[in-house]
C-alpha cells in the first residue's frame, strides 16, 4: 500500500484510480497523505491501470469487454487461484451473481456492486465492484472487498446481545410469574409467599450480577492497558483470595491448599483486577470441581513469568469445550449438576484482565481427573 501515497495517474485510468481509491475506503488517506506524496511525484505520472491493480491489497482483476481476464493482482491470484490470461472470468466465478454483475457493468459501462461469498476452501463473504477502467480503455477492473472479519464482529455482536437479553429474560420471566402467583393463588398462604419471596431475591441478585459483570467487561474493553507502574504482591494477594472464598469451599466440602514456596513475588498488575481473576478461577475450582474435595491454589516461577495454578480434582471438562469456555456466557451442560447459578461472564472476564496485563490463561483437564487453570503473567521482579 506504501506506493499509493506517491502514484500520480494519467488521465486515462484516473477513473479507475478514483474509485478503486474509494471502493477500497482510501481516497481520504490519499488526500491525508497530500504532503507526503509532494516528493518525485513527477516521475511515477502515468502509472497504468495494472501497475495500480497490481499495488492494491484487496484482490483485483481486469478484464476486457468479452470478460477475458488480462490482469490479476497477487491478492487474487492468493485468494482465487491462478487465473490463466485470456480465459473468461466465469470460468473461475461461475456464482449468478458475479456473472449478472460484470454483464451488467460490461453492457453499461456503469459501477456496479454485488454481494458474493465462498464456502471452499474456507468460508469468505465478499463484496464485489466492476467498474470500466477510464474512458476508452476498454478496460474493467473487477474488485473483491473481503467482508468476512466485518462480518464476523457484527455476528458476535448480535450474539453479545441476544444472550445477554436472554439471560436476563429468564429471570426476569421467573419473576413476573411469582408476581402474578402472590397475588392469585398464594395470597393468603404466608408459606408459600415467604418461598416465593426468597426466589425472586436470588432472581434479582442474579441480574444484579450479570449486570455487573457486563458493565465489568465493557469498563476493561475501553481501557485495554494497565498502568504497568503499579505492582502487587502475588502471594500476599493469593494469601487474601483464598482467605476470603475459605468459608464458601467449607461449605461444599472443599479444603483449599497453598503451595507458594519461599519468598516474595511482585507482577506489576492491578489489586483489584488480578484479586477478580483468582477469586473466579477458585471459586470455579469449588463450584465445578466441588466432588474432588480439595483444590490446590500454587505459584511457580519459570524463566521469564510467573504461574499460578488452580487445580481441582472434579469432573474435568471435555476437550471440545476448553477452547470455548473463555467465550461470553459459555458454559458446560453438567450432568448431575443443577442449572449453574454462574454468570458463563467470569472466565472472559478472567481472560481479558489477564490480556491487559500482558499475561495469558491456559486450561489442562482429564475427563474425571480434574481440572489445572494457569494464569501466566509476567515476572517483574522478586525479592
Ligand atoms: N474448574 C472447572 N471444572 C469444570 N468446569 C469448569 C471449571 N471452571 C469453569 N468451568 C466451566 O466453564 C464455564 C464458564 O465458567 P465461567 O467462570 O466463565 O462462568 P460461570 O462460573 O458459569 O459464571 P460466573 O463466573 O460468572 O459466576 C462454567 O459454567 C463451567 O461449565
Ligand atoms: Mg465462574
């Protein structure tokens, strides 16, 4: 993309130049570029329609009036294939929609645009201009606009959404409907009023909780570094997490173990936000893991970053969902376990904190063994 700040063209493919420029979104770095491009300008005029084609970096084909490629730039020969010069561009595109579009614009001489997408050899969304090549050259250049990341956000977005709605429906759902009882059927049944009035605080301090916890991860979207100045003491951190979350593992039988070894260990890092990733991890550890009895909480130092590990001797989680546990509001379906009152938020909340602090999260799980979370972060200094 480097040459296009100095490319001045001639006027015949000026055109193309124009809305190739445009189509690819870059015509304001052209103009934000002015003073650069005011270097040998004069020796680069009357550059060719293949010589900009070709320093694009979406793929880009020229044809003739008969649809016979006669140039492919190096993008569309990665993304497409060869192109053998001289054949006919349907012998490659053979989709309708590419076929009405060139036919379209080779009949009308006018820019036109289509949507187009491939599923072999992977699946890919694109948006497709033609558009003549300046007047009189017969030439018509064809370009691909890769629409699959834009379209891959907008999807996890929408997912975003929809989950999130869904997750506070229910509740919300639950509610309503002890409401509409309370005033019906149980008006004057204290018994059942008091059980009814228990669930419907969990219910809100459920979406008190997800509320939360979403706010929690847009607050970490915003500010995607720490402020690496600040540092904590990892052990006397730990020492706290597992202090705090005590009484809730005594609760499910579940004794915590410390293996911290000698010394101190200082990660630059914020308090609040690692103390966040530990409690989830061991919490998770005693909620998912609670049949193992025990979980193990142990720092260890490799060359260049400390491990912390949170081992428990529960269920394990299956391979095909380790990489998707991290994912908003993933969760396993446990047999056995009752509907988990958890969130599905803590681990991408985990895994984001952890990106802020350049550090990264790793899973090992046996099915019916147990499960080791390792929080890698980078060592500053130990003392
Ligand atoms: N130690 C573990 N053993 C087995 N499964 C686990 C373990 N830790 C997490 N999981 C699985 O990963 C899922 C996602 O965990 P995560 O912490 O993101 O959400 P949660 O615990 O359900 O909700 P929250 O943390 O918001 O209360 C859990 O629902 C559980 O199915
Ligand atoms: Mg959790």
């Amino acid at each position: 993309m480097q040459q296009m700040q100095d490319i001045v063209v001639s006027d015949r493919s000026e055109t193309f130049l124009e809305q190739a420029l445009g189509l690819l979104g870059l015509r304001s770095g052209k103009s934000q570029n002015a003073g650069a491009a005011s270097g040998p300008t004069g020796e680069s005029a009357g550059y060719s329609a293949v010589d900009l084609a070709a320093a694009l970096d979406d793929p880009v084909l020229l044809i003739d009036p008969l649809a016979n490629v006669t140039f492919a730039n190096s993008s569309a020969t990665q993304a497409f294939g060869t192109f053998t010069l001289g054949r006919s561009l349907f012998l490659r595109f053979r989709a309708p929609e590419i076929r009405e579009l060139v036919e379209g614009v080779l009949a009308s001489g006018q820019t036109a645009y289509c949507e187009f997408a491939e599923r072999l050899p992977i699946e890919r969304a694109y948006k497709v201009f033609a558009a003549p090549v300046g007047a009189g050259t017969s030439l018509f250049a064809v370009v691909f606009k890769d629409q699959s990341e834009t379209r891959r956000i907008d999807r996890m977005r929408a997912d975003f959404i929809a989950n999130a709605s869904h997750e506070l429906r229910t509740p919300l759902a639950s509610i309503s409907g002890f409401i509409e009882t309370l005033r019906g059927p149980a008006r004057n049944d204290p018994k059942a009023q008091a059980q009814f009035l228990d669930i419907m605080q969990a219910q809100t301090a459920r979406m008190a909780r997800l509320i939360d916890d979403l706010l929690s991860l847009s607050r970490l979207e915003m500010k995607s570094r720490i402020d690496p100045a600040r540092t904590v003491d990892l052990k006397a951190l730990l020492d706290r997490v597992v202090d705090t979350l005590t009484p809730m593992a005594t609760e499910v039988s579940i004794i915590i173990e410390r293996r911290f070894g000698a010394g101190r260990i200082i990660v630059a890092g914020d308090a609040d936000e690692l103390t966040q990733v530990f409690e989830n991890l061991i919490e998770n550890a005693c909620k998912y893991g609670q049949s193992g009895g025990r979980v193990i909480v142990s720092i260890e130092l490799a060359s260049d970053e400390v491990q912390i590990s949170i081992t428990d001797f529960g269920p394990g989680i299956a391979d095909e969902h380790i990489p998707r546990v991290t994912e908003r509001f993933y969760r396993v379906e446990q047999d056995g376990v009752p509907a988990q009152k958890g969130t599905g938020l803590g681990l991408a909340i985990v895994k984001h904190i952890l990106t802020r602090h350049g550090g990264r999260l790793s899973i090992r799980s046996k099915i019916g063994e147990g499960t080791t979370f390792t929080v890698h972060l980078p060592h500053q200094d130990k003392s």
